[in-house]
C-alpha cells in the first residue's frame, strides 16, 4: 500500500533529523540559539514591560533572539510553574516576582524560590499608603487613629484576596500592634481598579506602590502618606518612610528577578548573570525603568537566591498573622 | 444526534446539583459571610430551574429519547467527528516530542485523506501549511512552537 | 489653530506615515489570524516603539489597534472564526450572511461602520475627554456590579428560539468563569487539582473550540461534500455604502454612542462593547425574528460599538492613567516611557501631542478603508477553496490560535473540550452565545457582588445608596419587570389565537 512507503520515507527521514542535531549541538558557544523567557503575568502590565525592555537589551549583547512568553493564570502559580518545569538546558529562563514566596504557603502549589537557579533581582518596589486626596488625613498617625477609633469601618483595595499589598497593609498594622482585621481587604483585580475604586469613594486605603499610583497622584487625585522601605522614594521625596511617620520600621516590596529552572550549568548561568549585568547598567533600561517610575535593584547569583529566602521568610510570617496560610 | 428534552434536561439537573453541591466546600473569605460558594451556587440554582423546565417540556413533545437525522443516520459521519477529535489528542500528546512541523503534517494528511482529498494534492497542502504556520506564528509572532526532531533545522 | 498646525507638523513626516502604514498592514494581520487578539499585536509592537519618536510609537499603537480590531471580522464573517473575541457577537450572524453567498456586503458594511464608529468615538474622545473621564472616576463596584447583570440580561436578547435553552447555555458560560483561582476569595474552585485549571479557563481558546471547531466537526460529520458557495461580488464598494448609511443610521448612531460610553469605563471594552449593542439592536428592531438568519442590521450595530469602544477607551487612560481596556493598559506604559505623561495637564502642557494624537486616530480610521477593502479582496478567495480542503486547514489555524493565546498545549484541549460541547448543544438547539457571554460577564459579575457585599458589611440596599447605583439598578430592575410582562402578554395572546403558529 502506499501509505506503509511514506511511512517509510517518513521514519528515515526522522531519524536523519535525530542523529544530525546531535553532532551539531556540539558546534558554538551557549548560546546558539534563541533563548525563551517566561513571563507569569499578562502582556501590558509592569512585569510584562520590565520583561520585555530586558529582553530586548540582553539579546543585543548575547546574539541571540529573547522570545517573551507570557504564561497567566492562577495568580502566578502556572507561569512560576512552567519556568520550574522547563528544560534545564539554558534556553528557557523566567521572570519570577514576589509570589513566589507566597503562594506555596496559601497551600496552591509546593513550589517555591528553592526549584529554581537565582540569575538576577533587578527591580524592587515598595508599597506606600494612599488614601483619597478627598479624605481628611493627611499623614500616617492620623490614618492610623481613625483605624484603631472605628475597626472594621475602612477598607483597603489593590490586589487580591492575599496578594502582596494586602500582605504590606496587615503587616503594618500587626507591627503597630493592631488586629490585622481592623482594615478589611476588598479583593481587586490589580492596583489600577483598586486605585480606580479609592477615587470613587469605595474604599479608603490602596496600599500598592508609588509607580502604580502615579498619574492619579499627580493629577492630584490621591495622597500617599507613607512608602513603605528604607529610604523615600526619588520621584516623590515629600512622601516620608513608615519609619519617619510613625517610629516603626516596615518594609515590603514587589520584586522582579531572573531565574534559571534548578540543574543548567554554571557556565551558562554565569554567562548569563553577566549579560544581565549589562542590560542592568545599560542607560536603555536605567532611562525606562525611571521613566515609568519603577525602583532598580541589583542582586546576582547566591546573593539573589539570600534574598528570595528572606522575603519568603518575611512574608510567609506575615500570613501567618493574617491567617492566609494553611 | 438529538436528545429529547427530558433526557437533556435530566442530565443538566444532575450536573447542577453536583456543582451545587460541590461549590458548598469552598471557604469563605476570613471575616465575610460572602465567599467563593456563593457564585457557582446561585448559577448551580438556576440551571437546576431550566433544567426542570425542560424535563417538563420534554416529557410533553414525547418522542424518542435520541434521535438520529441528517449525517447521523450514516455510521461514517461519526467515525469521521473522531477522527478529528482523535487527530487533536495526536497533536497534543506528540507535539512536543515530534515537534510542530511533523506532528500538524501527520494531522492535516488524516484530515485531509478522510475527506476525500487525493494522496498528492493531501501531502503538498500538509507540508506547506505546516511550514507556513511556522514562519508565520513560529517566526515572525514568536509563538513558540516546538522544533521537536528538526531542532537542528530551526529557521 | 497653531496648537493644530504644529500638530500637522508633528505627523506629516515620511517616518510617521510609514510607520503608520506598516502598523495597519501588521495589525490586519494579527487581528486576523484567530487567537492573536489586538491585545496581542500591541504587546508584539512594544519593543519595537522603544526605538522610535512618540509621535510615530504611539501613532503605530492606535492604527495596529484599529486594524486588528477591524480585521477580526474577516474570519469571523468568513470561516466563523472570530479572529478577536471583539467579533465574536456577530460572527454567527455574519457567517451566515456568507452562507446566502453575501459575504462581501457583510465585511464591506463591517468595514464602513467600523470607519464611522472609530471616528465617532474619536470626536467624543477630543470633545469630552476630560468630563467624560471624570464621571467615569464615579464608577465604584455597585455600579459595574449593575452593568454587568445589565449586561447578562442581554443573553435572553441574543439568543433565538427557546429562551429557557439560552438561559442554560448562559448558565453554563458562568460556571465556566468559576474554574480556578481567579475569583475574590482567591481560592482554587473545580480545579481538580490541576495546575493549569488553576489559571482558569482561557475565554478566547474556549471561544475558538464553541464558534471554529464546532463548525469544522459539523462539516466532517458530513463529509464535507458540499460545493464552495458561489458569493456575489458588490463591485463599486462606495455606491451601496451610501444607501447602508442611510437605511442604518439610527444602529449605527446607537452602537457608536453605546460603545464610546462602554470603552470609557476602565475594565470594560471593544467585545462587551459588540455583545451589548448587538443585544439591543434586536431588542429594539422592527424585525428581531430576522436576526441569527444573516440579519445585517445587528451587525451594523455592533460593528460600530467595537471601534467607537477603542476611542472611549483612551478617555480615562489619557486623562488620569487609568486604562479603559487591555490595549490602553500597555500604552499608558508606552506614554511614560515616551514622556508623555497622562494626567489632566497633559491637555495643558502638551498640546500639540495630544491633538497629533487625536489626528492619528482620524488617518488610521481613514486609511482603514482601503487597506480594509484589499485585505477583504483578498480574503475572499479562501471562498473558492473547497470545504473539503478547508476545513482541515482551518482545523490546524484553530489549533496554533488556541496554543498561542498562552503558548501551552493545554488551551489545545480546551479548544478541542469546547469544540465538541458547541457542537452537542447546536445540535441540540442550544444557543452557543449566551454562553461566550457568560464567559466574559462572570467573573466581572461575581467580583463587582461580592467586594460590594465586603465594602457594605452584607447590607444589599448599598447596591441602590449611590445615585448612579440606584439609577443602573431600578433601571435593571425595569427591564426585567419589562421582560417579564412582555413575554407574559405574547403567552397570553398566543393562548386566546385558536391559529397554530
């Protein structure tokens, strides 16, 4: 019959195609084809954005395209996922951010910072505390009063149901020996709808961090009353640290880092740490980066997998005061 | 490949209560009395009421319990719905070791032969589509296909 | 009028008219192809304006949108792939205009309205901008809750025949929503412990697997027998626009107004936008037992919505960086990085950019008429292929459009799961739809219920304590009382006439 001949044909020619790679991937240096890099938020957002400008800077300088693939869903869980899962072979790497240090202990997955090889950390954003430009406090102790005078009455928006920001205003309050409770959390789809809601009057508090509350606070809409890290933020330097405000040191950020699936060699990752390294001083990424307001970072190799430990750490005790672990 | 009402709507009502009932295990959000039960349990609530409406209304016309018109009546018209099911679940399963040129040729041939489409003309529409695909999404969208076997031909 | 002339200035250079052309052919492209949605094309076109002027990166960004927008009714009008989910509400009705073998009056009434709809939510844009954004700023979760059961409403609008089998297939368009974690509690729902389910069902490979594959099964069930429909060609293009202009001037005033008001407010866009409008153009025709039969009145309707929605959408984006819709989510990133910096001063410091901005928006939905009417052309020749060979290669369009929404086999399988539910229920009469609709409206439904119910303690009357609220709500309300009394009355009538039906 014909059809067994093409088959034939079809079995000689797949195996030429799977000997000839073989002797092939012996020639040129790592990297010798296009690299992939997953990205577990959605095109459009800031993650998306930091993906792509790095992408774009890091293949100029190793010769090689740098797809971005986005992989969404299940508030970062399958793109976290996927990154872990991928082929050690040093041509996928991800885009992890601050969820990774919580989602496995809200028990939705058992991953976390330890299944991959840390590449490097090259941005981090700390939260602040924005009320409505409407509402009558103008700094943190006089917030901070109403909350313990009336628990339970105001509300606080800009992410969902445990995700960073709500983690960054329980923190606070736990710090400030307040129930956590006392601010209920209004799940939000992001910061923008929780910003776009505190301007509508239907919550208080919208604990996300400064670039996300940008144009809103210059077209004077909102008020941020405190940022919630070690030094002001550049931009807006009238805004004071919660150290400043009310005496107590807290600090949260969102971070956004480069990892490698746990098990590429370390020739690779070298190579790329120090490609990063360059897009990371590169003028075009320092230029976007403050452009949009966003925080830069730098933290490579073992010193980024201290980092992604501690603020698994940090985070996952905060949860546990919140009671949003399992 | 009608079913009668009744039949379709007895199935929907068992499907609803198990999604009723389901929906019944999820917590609710710490603090609040709304969670994430509430949702899937109204929806659950509502579909239970069409589907008694549509047991009664079934029960009414009467008729057979399934009914088998236009291409149902010929044994072919199913094989040939799960062939196309079937060449899907090959292209899911073998994409990734096969990779996507091979793997969507060996899925259009199947599609193309059960069609009646001649041995030539099947093979040429395969190979070339399948190429097509990939310099188009592959290449210039950065869809990232699967090389599979012919990764040291990636263009 | 120097504001404008240096605006002119800022747009009549060769780079920026190139870069404009290259945008719209790119963005035909994309939006044609289903599974890449306009989202998509912008997304693709971002690293590539970081190297170009801001007049000419944000120029590229509009007409890429405008195009991909467009050009997601060609599939949709031809094959029943709706090549955005934007063209998903008419694609029914549009693919059996081609069917009766008038698919060129289709895309040519899709092209011509699109044109008008994206001007007219261009003007609104230019004349009411700064107003319009701050109403829009009023909008809290009781008031979108409100909007989005308005909305739902609309399925018992849309589907033909037995409204209790609509309602089903809406109800099983929610519970699809439901899967995953992405729902206010944050926990994972109907998941099976399954990681991939834990990101939910993809709304675009479930819709390619109800409209495409459902389709391409019904096809193969016959044996693809059938002959290609011969399809009437309209010739001068020009000469029947004026008569459609006349004869749906009112659909298309609706539609373009409807769908300015819904691109405006941020997190609802283009494809809400098309669903709603094509509800209310049957609700309100003179003939709604003529829509679903290849009807072009409704597509008038919301082919003009989906366009107009693109211009609102830049209202609250421009005006306080709050995005109106995916698209102007990744430009509002784009403008900072440009230094054009939304916000209420940017109409006071920046001029001349903002108005070559609004000028940008006229040429890309100008020159959409020519391009629009080659790549209709051109289109149109995938008619003559026999279905035979069709079908198969459409199958394999589906099956990377699917792969591509998320780069994962998995949104295969659930194209393929929905492909083959699509085909059941049209065989069974169910209307596929409501159930695309469900899809899109649930979780906005379910999150705008529930966080109101967290903002008001559970009380339900602070769904009617603010004035927009309470007037979204009895209005609502009133359409349902409507409804009910209308299909009340019908029932009665219908018992008194002793004629059968």
């Amino acid at each position: 019959m014909n059809f067994a001949r093409i088959l034939r044909g079809l079995a000689a020619g797949a195996i030429a195609t799977f000997v000839l790679p073989v002797t092939m991937a012996l020639a040129g240096p790592y990297p010798d084809r296009p690299i992939t890099l997953i990205v577990p938020w959605g095109a459009g957002g800031g993650t998306d954005a930091t993906a792509r400008i790095l992408a774009s800077i890091l293949q100029e300088d190793i010769g090689q395209p740098v797809n971005v693939v986005n992989r969404t869903g299940g508030s970062g869980v399958v793109g976290h996922s996927a990154i872990a899962e991928a082929d050690p072979d040093g041509y996928t790497i991800g885009l992890a951010t601050v969820e990774i240090g919580m989602m496995h202990w809200q028990g939705l997955t058992k991953l976390d910072y330890s299944a991959y090889t840390p590449l490097a950390l090259v941005n981090e954003d700390p939260g602040a505390v924005q009320v409505s430009a409407d509402s009558p406090w103008k700094d943190l102790p006089s917030l901070i009063e109403a909350i313990k005078a009336d628990p339970g009455k105001y509300k606080a928006s800009g992410t969902g149901q445990g995700g960073i920001w709500h983690l960054a205003i329980a923190g606070l309050l736990s710090k400030l020996e307040i129930d956590p409770t006392a601010v209920p959390w209004v799940p939000s789809k992001g910061a923008a709808p929780g910003l776009q809601d505190l301007v509508a009057g239907g919550v208080s508090i919208v604990p996300c961090s400064i670039p996300e509350a940008r144009s809103l606070l210059e077209a004077g809409r909102v008020r941020s009353l405190a940022v919630m890290s070690e030094t002001r933020n550049a931009a807006f330097p009238d805004v004071p640290t919660t150290k400043e405000a009310m005496g107590v040191s807290w600090t949260i950020g969102a971070w956004r880092g480069i990892v490698a699936p746990k098990g590429i060699s370390d020739e690779q990752a070298q190579t790329l740490i120090a490609a990063l390294k360059k897009a990371y001083d590169s003028d075009e990424y320092k230029t976007f980066m403050s452009k949009q307001g966003f925080g830069i970072r730098w933290a490579s190799g073992a010193d980024f997998g201290t980092f992604m430990k501690e603020s698994n750490e940090t985070l996952g005790e905060v949860m546990k005061t919140v009671g949003l672990t399992k | 490949m009608r079913f009668n009402d009744a039949v379709l709507g007895g199935a929907l009502l068992v499907f609803s209560i198990v999604i009723g009932l389901w929906s019944q295990s999820f917590p609710a959000i710490p603090g609040q009395e709304y969670g994430a039960a509430v949702f899937p349990a109204t929806v659950a609530t509502g579909m239970g009421l069409c589907s008694l409406v549509l047991i009664v209304s079934g029960l009414r016309q009467k008729g057979v319990a399934l009914a088998f018109a236009g291409w149902a009546q010929d044994w072919r018209g199913f094989v040939r719905i799960l062939v196309v099911i079937a060449s899907v679940v090959f292209y899911i399963a073998a994409a990734k070791p096969l990779g996507f040129i091979p793997t969507m040729t060996l899925v259009l041939l199947a599609n193309l032969k059960q069609l009646g489409v001649g041995w030539l003309q099947s093979i040429v529409i395969a190979i070339a589509i399948s190429l097509l695909i990939q310099w188009s999404f592959g290449d210039l969208l950065h869809v990232p296909l699967p090389w599979g076997i012919l990764s040291a031909y990636r263009f | 009028m120097d504001t404008l002339e240096a605006a002119f200035g800022l747009i009549l250079h060769w780079d920026v008219v190139t870069t404009i052309a290259i945008a719209a052919i790119f963005g035909l492209f994309v939006g044609a192809i289903p599974g890449l949605t306009a989202t998509m094309a912008i997304a693709l076109l971002v690293p590539t304006t970081f190297f170009m002027d801001p007049v000419p990166a944000i120029g590229a960004m509009i007409t890429c949108s405008a195009m991909a927008i467009f050009a997601g009714d060609i599939p949709g009008t031809m094959l029943r792939i709706p090549g955005t989910p934007a063209s998903a509400a008419y694609a029914d009705e549009a693919f059996r205009m081609t069917q009766k073998g008038e698919a060129e009056i289709a895309l040519g009434a899709n092209l011509l309205f699109s044109a008008v709809g994206g001007l007219f939510g261009t003007a609104i844009l230019m004349l009411m901008a700064p107003w319009l954004a701050e109403v829009a700023l009023k909008f809290s979760s009781f008031e979108y809750f409100w909007m989005a059961l308005l909305g739902l409403t609309c399925a018992t609008f849309i589907g033909t025949g037995a409204p209790i089998k609509g309602l089903i297939s809406l109800f099983i368009g929610l519970l699809v929503a439901t899967v995953g974690l992405n729902n206010p509690a944050g926990v994972p729902r109907f998941t099976f412990g399954d990681i991939n389910l834990l990101g939910g069902i993809d709304f675009i490979s479930a819709m390619i697997g109800l409209f495409a594959v459902s389709e391409v099964l019904r096809v193969a069930a016959s044996g693809a027998r059938s002959l290609p429909v011969p399809q009437a060609s309209v010739g001068n293009l020009f000469k029947g626009w004026g008569r459609l202009f006349v004869r749906y001037w009112p659909q298309q005033l609706r539609g373009n107004i409807l769908g300015t008001a819904i691109g405006v407010l941020p997190g609802s866009g283009a494809d809400i936008a098309a669903w709603v409008s094509y509800a209310v153009s049957r609700k309100f025709s003179r003939t709604p037992e003529k829509f679903g039969t290849g009807h072009l009145e409704g597509i008038v309707e919301s082919t003009s919505a989906n366009n107009a929605a693109l211009g609102g959408a830049w209202v609250p984006a421009l005006v306080f960086g709050i995005p109106g819709d995916s698209i102007t989510a990744i430009v509002i990133g784009v403008l900072y990085v440009k230094g054009v910096n939304p916000g209420p001063t940017l109409f006071l410091t920046n001029p001349q950019t903002i108005y070559a901005i609004f000028l940008i928006f006229i040429i890309a939905n100008l020159i959409m008429v020519p391009f629009g009417w080659g790549a209709i052309k051109l289109a149109k020749q995938i008619l003559r292929v026999p279905p035979k060979i069709l079908m198969p290669v459409i199958l394999s369009f589906c099956m990377v459009g699917a792969f591509a929404t998320n780069n994962a086999t998995f949104d295969v399988s659930v194209m393929l799961v929905f492909g083959v539910l699509g085909f059941i229920m049209e065989e069974n009469d169910i209307p596929i739809a409501p159930c695309i609709l469900g899809i899109v409206l649930g979780p906005m439904l379910e999150q705008n219920f529930v966080t109101s119910m967290i903002k008001s303690d559970g009380s339900f009357l602070a769904f009617f304590e603010r004035p927009i609220a309470a007037g979204l709500g009895l209005f609502t309300l009133f359409v349902w009382g409507a409804s009910f009394v209308s299909s009340y009355l019908a029932q009665r009538r219908a018992a008194d006439d002793p004629s059968p039906a």
